[in-house]
C-alpha cells in the first residue's frame, strides 16, 4: 500500500470518543497558545551539522516478541549493544553520535499520574538507566514520540501531555526527540508542533526536535509552512518512509531532486531536511547502491542516521559508513544542501558547495550517478566549467571513493568518470585558495551549472 494512503488511513481510524477527548485537548492547548504566542526561533544552539547517529526503525521495526527474539526486539539491551558497538566498530570516531530509540518503546497506558511509562518487561531498567548508558559511552540519547493520540504503532501520543512529556524526557536526560504525526490533523500541526517545541525548550534541556510535521501536511494537500518549520525545528521529514529497497532509495532521490526548489533553500546549520535513515549494509541495496545513498545523502546534508544491525554488517558496508571524506562532506559547515545540476537519459550530476570558499567562489563536492541497469558502466565527460565551477585558477579534485587525486584541475580541464550502473562516483573540487585571484576580473555567481554536459558511451534507446 502506498504509505500516502496508509497515512490517510491512520488519520482516519481516529474513533469519534477520540475526536471529542482530543478537542478537549484542543480547547485545553488552546489556553496555553498565549504563552506559545511570542515564542522566537528554536535557535536551541544544537546540530550545527547534521545529526549523525543509530536509529533502530527500518531494521528493527516493532519487533516485541523478546520471547522470540530475544536478541532484535525492542529492547533495553538492543539499544545497550548498539551503543557499545558504535563505539568499540568505530563509528563514534567518525562523528556518529545519537543512539535513537524508534517507536514501539512504551507501555500502552500511561502511569496512574499520565506519565509515559517505557515497555516494563523490554525496558526494565526504566529510560533513565539506558539514558545513562548510553552518555557513559560518550553518545547521545534520542526517543521517539507522536504529536497524536496515538503513535503510529498505536502507543500512547502526546496530545493533551506536551508539557508532562517535555518534562519526563528532559528528567530522563534524553538530548534528541523526534516527534511524529500519526493520529493527528495535519491542520493542527502548525500550532503543535511550535508548542511542544516550546515545551522542551521550557526544560531547559538542550534537545534535538526533529518533525515529522511537513510531511504529513504534503500528504493531506495542504502547503506546509516552512519559515515556521524552519524556525520551530531542527529536522523534519518531508517524504515517504525510507523502505529497505533499491527502488525505495530511488524515489526518495527523485523527490527531493524533482523538489528541490522548495526543499533546498530550507537547509541550513541547525534546521535540516530528513531524506529518512540509511540503510546501508541491510539486505535491500547492493554495494554500488549502498555506495549512491552515502554519497547522494551527504550531498542533501542529510542527517546521516544508520539504521542496521551493526553485530553483522559486512566489513565493505561498514567502510561505506565511516568513509570520512564523504561524511566532511555531509558535515561541511556552510550547511548548504545540493542540488541535482543534471540529469538525462538515466545520468545525473549532484552537486554542494562547500568550504573552502575564496572571495565568492566555492568548493564543491559532486556526485556522479548512473540510474541506467543496461549492465555496463557509463562514461560521463565533463568540463569542470560545465559543472558551474568558474574558478580561473583551478580546484584540486579527488575521488572520494577510490583514494584518488588528479591534482588541481582550471575549468577548462575536461573530466571523465566511470560509473557502474546504479553506482556513483563522488569528487571534491576544492578551490585554490592560494591562487592570486587579483589578475582576473571580478568573479561571476558561482552556482550556475549549464547543461551541457556529454555522456560519451551511446546511449541505449528502447524501440
Ligand atoms: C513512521 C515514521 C517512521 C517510524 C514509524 C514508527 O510514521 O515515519 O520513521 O518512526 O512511523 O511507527
């Protein structure tokens, strides 16, 4: 089932009793919109860069059998174990800092004084034990939450609770929260979501808020109100769930490459757009697939969140996730999302500018991605003018993938990659900034890529 209809569905299932208790809820928010009214930015100083971490959904699901399955359900110690191997595999190092509890973590009933109440026979040590865990390991702690009645696998939501639910996840030390929209009107959202933002800022507890308010309302036909997202969240989905499937990678790179008029200006240090986790070393996406994720999300400025049993990946897929050249990438500090500069008979150009920046012009970092399945890599020739780099005295470019340098190349030079089908090849282009740039004249705009660009192998056309 298309997860638009699913969506719609679960909007749906609200029962009437449900309606009246949540207006009810409604009319009590509505006493404390004053106290919201007024309130500035998020600016709560956090995810300057994206936010890099574990986060169990796509892998994990909502797995309860721990009678079962004792070693993947939802459980206190699945989160223990992936905190200790983010560190002992070497993932900590590399910057990936959250451990990220997904849904399916609480009780069906909240406490007898409305407080949320964790799984007690799956979290026996209660959150702020694992909390504990998981910052005795120099990491960070995430949960999961629903602006609704319910969450989307029916656990209790926060509605009519925003404060209570503030307090308890800042008295649990939890430092990333992320908050999504099932059993809720998406109308209802652009008020919400701003209070319960409010509340965790009343903690006083620095703590991620990432939204799953946009896209929610993209799905209900309403324009979701990004100034407001933008100033109220750190992170937001904007499109489908992220399945574990080739093809489930690829729609989420045509939505934001068909969409990134609206979607790209919205990024920047402290507020992201959210592609979905990575999923990376599953069973869905081959190794050149797993390599186009890496390298296309990091030139989304994509939160990079793994979500992937880290007992048994397999050593290749481990190095694509610590690939620190494309992870600087991912984390550059100018924040800049890329953009799709290119595409044509199943090639496309991504690229993101990127520090260093000398006078107005900028690096980049440019990824090569080959859509076509016809069996054979493709070669793509481009000049680094083509590509909307104008610098004079020239980049030094090396592939990121291969550990490769060519040096540094002026825009005249022509290019060539090859890349395997569904694959990717991943450069950074940085400028020269030693380079006397007063000899020439002023420097243009710097991020106007023509089209132009040549794919040299024949392109196969179906009859
Ligand atoms: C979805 C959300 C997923 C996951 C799931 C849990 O709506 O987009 O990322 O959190 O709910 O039920």
């Amino acid at each position: 089932m298309p997860h638009s209809v699913k969506r719609h569905r679960r909007l749906r299932n609200i029962t009437p009793e449900e309606k009246s208790e949540e207006r009810m809820d409604i009319s009590v928010l509505c006493i404390f919109i004053s106290v919201v009214a007024g309130v500035s930015a998020l600016e709560n100083g956090l995810v300057r860069t994206p936010p890099m971490g574990w986060l169990a959904w796509e892998r994990f699901r909502c797995n309860t059998d721990c009678k079962n399955d004792p070693d993947n359900c939802i459980s206190d110690k699945l989160f223990r174990t992936m905190a200790d191997l983010v560190v002992s595999e070497g993932y900590a190092a590399v910057g990936y800092e959250y451990i990220n509890v997904d849904d399916c973590w609480l009780e069906k009933e909240r406490d007898f004084n409305g407080q949320l109440q964790p799984d007690a026979l799956r979290f026996p040590y209660g959150m702020r034990d694992l909390s504990n865990y998981v910052h005795s390991k120099g990491l960070k702690f995430g949960i999961y939450q629903d602006f609704g009645n319910y969450t989307c696998a029916g656990y209790p939501g926060i509605l009519g609770y925003l404060q209570t639910d503030a307090l308890t996840f800042a008295s649990w030390e939890v430092d990333y929260v992320k908050l999504d929209g099932c059993y809720s009107h998406p109308r209802d959202m652009d008020r919400g979501y701003p209070e319960f933002g409010y509340y965790l800022n009343q903690t006083g507890r620095p703590m991620v808020y990432s939204c799953s308010w946009p896209v929610y309302q993209i799905y209900s036909g309403m324009q979701p109100n990004f100034s407001s997202i933008i100033e109220h969240c750190n992170l937001w989905r904007n499109f489908d769930d992220i399945q574990d499937s080739w093809a489930s990678v690829e729609s989420i790179i045509d939505y934001y490459g068909n969409n990134q008029d609206v979607i790209v200006p919205n990024a920047g240090p402290g507020h992201w757009n959210d592609p979905d986790m990575l999923i990376i070393g599953n069973f869905g996406l081959s190794y050149e697939q797993s390599k186009t994720q890496m390298a296309l999300w990091a030139i989304l400025a994509a939160p990079l969140l793994m979500s992937v049993d880290l007992r048994t990946i397999r050593p290749e897929y481990k190095a694509i996730l610590q690939n620190r050249k494309i992870i600087a990438v991912d984390q550059d500090p100018l924040g800049i999302q890329g953009r799709r500069i290119y595409k044509k008979n199943g090639i496309e150009i991504w690229a993101r500018p990127i520090t260093p920046v000398y006078q107005s012009y900028f690096s980049y970092a440019i990824a090569f991605v080959n859509r076509r399945t016809d069996g054979t890599p493709s070669d793509i020739a481009v000049t680094i003018l083509e590509l909307g780099l104008a610098f004079r005295g020239g980049y030094f470019v090396e592939d990121l993938y291969e550990d490769v340098s060519y040096g540094v190349l002026t825009p005249d030079t022509k290019i060539k990659v090859k890349v395997n089908p569904s694959g990717v090849v991943m450069l950074r282009a940085d400028v020269q900034i030693s380079y006397k740039e007063r000899q020439f004249p002023p420097p243009q705009s710097v991020y106007r890529p023509y089209d132009i660009f040549q794919v040299t192998r024949p392109i196969f056309k179906k009859k």
